[in-house]
C-alpha cells in the first residue's frame, strides 16, 4: 500500500492504493473527475524527492506528493 | 533557510545575515526583499509551503552557491503577509559582485519557478488560490 497526498490548493484528502509504479499512480487518479484540471499541471515527489519517470517502482509504505503549480515570494 | 509565521522583520534579518558573514571576507553582499503590493483589492497574501522539498531545493542551491565559492540565504512567510510587508528575502555574498549578481538572478528566477510555495489572495478574509500567477514545476504533468 501507497500513500498518495495532494499539496497546497488542490484540497483532497490522501489517498491509499496498491500501486506498483508511478503509472499505476497515474492510471488510479485518472479515474477521479475531481482531479482532472490538476494532473497536467502537477509534478510529483517520492517520498520528498521530485520524480520524473513513470516507470520509477514504488515500494509498501512510499509517500507520493501531488504539487500543483507554484507562486513564491 | 528561514520560515516564518506572517511578515518578515527583514531588517533584522539583512542585520544578522550582515553580521555573520562580517569576518568571511566576502567583497558582495546583494540581498533582494519581495513585497506584498497593494492592487486588485487584496488585504493579504497569504502561502502554503511544503518545507521537505523547499529544504532540498535549497540544499542543491547551496551546493551550486559554494561551488562558486559563493553563500545563498533565504527567509520566506507562512500563512498571511499584509499589504506593504516582505514574505520573501534573499541574498547572496560572494568574494565579488559579478558572482552574486548573476547567482541571485537565477536564484530567485528559480524560485519563482520551483520552490513548493502556493500563494492565495486574501480578499474579504477569503483565501483565493493565485492560480493565474502560479507556474507547473519543472516536470508537470508526469502523472497526465
């Protein structure tokens, strides 16, 4: 089980799923409609480190952090 | 790196920064103070940070800072900062100005563009999300 958190405005509690990689990840959220107008503006991070390869291989207990656009300062 | 709780005391903090550095012979200290304007009939911004990425980005700016024999500190604010208050402040010392000059424009270029900072509008003490100003990160659109 994975633990999937979603940051700043996008205001959705986390999520747990079985996931074996980031597409999985992908494919799982892509179901949700209130995450629509999200996923193509959003990076990611594992567990606090950003990703950026679909394949990456996710582990029982991974943290996946949904980062929606920025705007420091 | 520095977090605060509302609007910085940048005056306090530029004196410290200037104090620690007093004796590290640093020819170039060049610090920048963003501040909250008044317009579109904002009371505030307001800002949520996601610390453990912040840190590490600016772990890796430290590394590219002293790689140029250089120093990059930062402060930022949580939650509201009013009108005519600073939530961010930066600086670089460097041996000379040249380093610094150019270290603190793609410091703080690259913060605009990859810190994990999310700024809202405070109107009418509603928290608006500044979702026309903010920037997808480097690797957006990974999970698309």
């Amino acid at each position: 089980m994975i633990k999937v958190e979603f940051l700043g405005p996008i205001g959705k509690v986390p999520l747990e799923m079985e996931a074996a990689t980031l597409a999985d990840v992908s494919a799982k959220l892509k179901e949700d409609s209130t995450l629509t107008q999200w996923l193509d503006k959003c990076a990611v991070a594992l567990n606090d480190t950003m990703v950026n390869d679909l394949s990456t291989v996710l582990k029982d207990g991974d943290r996946v952090s949904i980062l929606p656009p920025v705007c420091g300062g | 790196m520095e977090l605060y709780d509302g609007p910085l005391d940048t005056k306090e903090i530029f004196g410290r920064w200037l104090d620690e550095q007093a004796e590290s012979n640093y020819g170039a200290y060049i610090p920048f103070v963003g501040t909250i304007r008044a317009e579109d009939d904002i009371e505030a911004l307001s800002f949520d940070i996601y610390e453990p990425v912040l840190q590490k980005w600016f772990d890796d700016w430290q590394e590219k800072a002293k790689a140029l024999g250089a120093v990059v500190k930062m402060a930022h604010a949580k939650g509201d900062v009013p009108v005519h208050t600073s939530s961010y402040v930066s600086a670089v010392f460097s041996p000379k100005r040249r380093v610094a000059l150019e270290l603190i424009d793609a410091f703080v270029e690259d913060f605009k563009a990859n810190a994990p900072i999310w700024k809202y509008d405070v109107r009418n003490g509603e928290r608006i999300y500044a979702a026309d100003r903010s920037t997808p990160m480097d690797g957006a659109g990974l999970l698309q």
